[in-house]
C-alpha cells in the first residue's frame, strides 16, 4: 500500500478515536471532590491562599494538599468559566458534561501527541512519522474496558486534573532534555525558553506528589545509569576530579534547570507530609510495604490490559535483540527498556512511603503507577515504529499480525456506550433543577455529584452551592436520597 495512504489512514483513526473518547467521556457521571474544590469548601482554602506551603515551613500548620496549589488552582479556573461559556451554547446541565468531556478528551490529545514525539523525534503535525506512533497509541487509552486497571483518562475530572494533566506537562518539560540526550548533543534553549521551564517546574513541582515523585526516582535512575556507563574502565588517580571533568562536559544551563526542579520537588514533598488528608486513614510503613506485593500480582492478573502491555513491551525488546543486527539504535533501545525496568522496580519500592488511602488497598492503582503506564506506552509505541521500519520478510508480516490483534483486543474491550453512565445523574440534576422546594428528595438510586448517595441534606451543601454557580439551579438547593 503506499505510505501517503497508509499516513492519512493513521491520521483519520486518532483523529476518529478522539471523537469517539470525547462522546465516552460525556457520559461520565460527575464525582464526589469536584465540588469540594471548585468551590472551595473551607477544607480547602488554605492551599489556594498559600501556594507555596510557607505556612508548613514557619507554623508547621497540617491542612489539605499543602503542595497541590497549582492543581486546585486549574480545577478552579476552569469549572468557574468554561461551564459558564458552554452555555452559549447548551443547556447549564449539560455544560457541566460537556467541560468534562473537553478537558479529558484534550489531555488526551496532548499525551497522544507528546508520546508520539517521544517515540519517533517529529514534531510537526506535517511529518509523516508522527501518525503511525500515533494510531500504535490510541487503543491503549482506554475509557471504557480496562479503564480501571491501566486507565490513563481516569473517569474523575479531578483525578484527570491531578495525575494525568501534570504529567503531560511534565513530558512537555522534558522534551527538550529528552531530545538532547537521545541524540547525544548538547542541551540548546532558546534565551526565552529557560525562564519558561523554570516557570513551568514551579508550576509542576506544586502540583501533587504524582510528578514530583516520579521526577526524583527519574533523576535517580538517570545518575545511576550515567554512573555506570561513564565509570573509568581503567583506575584512575582521583575518581572525584575524573568525575568533576566528566560533569564538565554537561551544559551548565542544563545543570542549573534539572537541579533547581530537583530542589523544587524535594521542597515540594517535605511541605506534602503536612497533608491533613493523610491523616484520614493511617497504615504502618511496614503494612504497606506487605500490601505491594499483593498490588503487583492483582495490577497483572486483575484484567488482561496491563499484563498484555507490559508483555508486549518484553516482546518487543527480544525482538530487538534476536532479529535485528546490532547497532547503535538497536542498543540504545534496550538500554531504554532497562531504564524503565529499573525505574519501574524503585518507583513501585518507594511508592508506600506516599501514604495509604482506603480507595487503594492494595497501594498500586492506576493513577498511583500512571508514571509506569505511560512509561510502558512510550516504550511499545517507539519500540514497535521501530521494528515495522527494520524488520524484513516473515518476520516483519507476522509482527504486522501480531500488532493488529494486539490493538483489536484493546479496541473490543474499550465500548462507546458507558455501562456506568450518567443519565440517572442528569435526571436526578434535572429533577433538582425544576423543583421549588429549598431541600429536595431525590428519587434516583445513583450517586448525584458524590462517591457515595447522599443521605444528610447537609452533605449536598458544596454541590448546592456550585449548582446555583452554575445556573442549573435557582437558587440554593439542598438535596438528599
């Protein structure tokens, strides 16, 4: 087939599969912290009013999501003006849907597009390249089918806000260093590029344990890896002024930016151990450490998604190795793949020192290993561009093979119609929006704007609020089931 078909074929199925993601996402029901945050509810004043975490620092004050400003932030700015603005065009029930589904279908937009990036260094929407990693990417984010397993688009707008959002930024961030270091050339930045990535590192290091935590076992591995491949293959006199010339020879600009975002995350996470919200449910470090192991064997064993995907990635990196000659790509791949293996194992082993939660019994969850996930993603979609472009004869036709049933397994899974939708939600907003009564008994059987129903009219008092922002309803209105 010519590739001009091939490339346009590519670029109509992610472009196909976004609108398909977006009408997935509009049938989401709303959850229970949107509220709470959007409003805010006085538990979460404070972060907005001090979103550096001085007060930790000089009172030594515990309240909610200390380190979080800049997430909470964007969650207010958005549900404050883009709902209103929908309204133009829609009824106020509705743009509350229809925002949601906008902001997660555009987050996914940008991981698409940014891991395409990765996979294959072209960034242009023009180059040719950039479309088959792309159509590689799109059955793996999964709305429907194994959402809750490996589910990169969490259903909860706020989760989308604090885990995916982030780190997206966080791959635009270090693209450029990612660039650099993949071709082996020195790090250059435009002159207004480095106080834009000084900006967007405060930006991220205050915006949730999710990047900064990642961005330190990254760094982490980075030196160990740097450490080894670097190390003096003959004994030297001074190992410290063998090390101070190697460290030399990498750009001082590069240094500065990566050492001050450093410096920012460790900030970052100090101010995050007085987070009142981990105080709601307590586990001895040791107990948690007991519970990974059960995490792993549940994150594999759990639905097939992830453990297909990690297998896949195990495949690929065979491949590599068995049938394609040796060279300085092939190589450099699988030190990639070893890279995220060692990445993997320290994130997993530090990961109970975050806390525990009650909604992840287990610790590992989606959104606690999304850094892993998207790892795993990058890794089968530049791997995979990579053999369909060096593989030859049978090989290449039953990879071929083998590459479409593995996309058609994700395909069947991820359903357009929502099981768990939010028409019972509307209707129950709609009831609430029509009557004249200030507390209101709603007849639904399902969650209304809460993780669980709502039996105290008390309860409903931030999503009254927000609803009479938002127009649905006239005035205050309490409700319960």
């Amino acid at each position: 087939m010519n590739k001009r078909y091939v490339v346009w074929l590519c670029a109509l199925f992610v472009l196909f599969d976004l609108g398909y993601s977006c009408i997935q996402n509009y049938q989401i029901p709303l959850e229970g912290d949107l509220a709470p945050i959007v409003l805010p509810s006085y538990w979460y004043t404070q972060v907005l009013q001090d979103p550096f975490g001085w007060a930790v620092v000089a009172k030594n004050e515990v309240y909610a999501g200390p380190n979080r400003y800049f997430a909470h932030a964007a969650m207010v700015a958005y549900f404050k003006s883009v709902p209103l603005w929908l309204q133009r065009f829609t009824d106020p029930i509705s743009s509350v849907y229809v925002a949601c589904a906008l902001f997660k279908t555009a987050v996914q937009a940008l991981l698409l597009y940014l891991l395409a990036v990765y996979s294959t260094g072209a960034q242009r929407l023009t180059d040719r390249r950039l479309w088959l990693p792309a159509a590689l990417l799109v059955p793996l984010f999964q709305t429907a089918g194994y959402n809750g397993q490996m589910g990169v688009i969490d259903h909860s707008i706020t989760y989308t806000f604090f885990y995916a959002f982030p780190l997206a930024l966080l791959l635009l961030l270090l693209l450029p260093f990612y660039r650099a270091a993949f071709h082996q050339q020195r790090l250059q930045l435009p002159w207004f590029m480095v106080p834009a990535c000084a900006a967007l590192m405060v930006v991220l290091a205050f915006n949730g344990p999710i990047v900064t935590g990642a961005v330190l076992v990254l760094f982490v591995c980075l030196g160990l890896y740097w450490t080894k491949r670097y190390w003096p293959a003959i004994r030297v006199r001074s190992y410290a002024g063998w090390w101070a010339q190697r460290a030399k020879r990498v750009p001082l600009v590069a240094v500065l930016l990566l050492g001050f975002f450093g410096l920012l995350c460790l900030y970052s996470l100090y101010i995050g151990r007085n987070n009142s919200e981990n105080l709601t449910a307590t586990l001895p470090v040791w107990e948690r450490y007991k519970l990974v192991p059960q995490g792993v064997f549940r994150q594999l064993t759990g639905k097939l998604g992830f453990p297909l995907l990690v297998l896949i990635g195990l495949v690929n990196a065979q491949l590599i190795r068995r049938f394609l000659p040796p060279s300085a790509a092939s190589q450099r791949w699988l030190r990639i793949f070893q890279l995220l293996g060692l990445f993997t194992l320290l994130y997993i082993l530090l990961l109970p020192l975050g806390g525990y939660r009650n909604y992840r019994p287990l610790i590992l969850r989606r959104d606690s290993i999304l850094p892993i996930i998207l790892g795993l993603m990058y890794f089968y979609s530049a791997s995979t561009y990579y053999l369909l472009l060096h593989l030859e004869g049978w090989p290449r036709r039953w990879y071929i093979g083998g590459v479409v049933l593995f996309a058609a397994i994700f395909m069947n899974a991820d359903k357009l119609r929502m099981t768990n939708n939010n028409q019972c939600e509307r209707a129950a907003l709609q009831q609430l929006a029509q009557s004249t009564e200030p507390i209101v008994h709603l007849d639904s059987d399902c969650t209304v704007m809460a993780w669980e129903k709502i039996t105290d009219p008390l309860q409903s008092d931030n999503n009254a609020q927000l609803l009479e922002f938002w127009g649905v309803t006239k005035g205050k209105k309490l409700y319960y089931q």
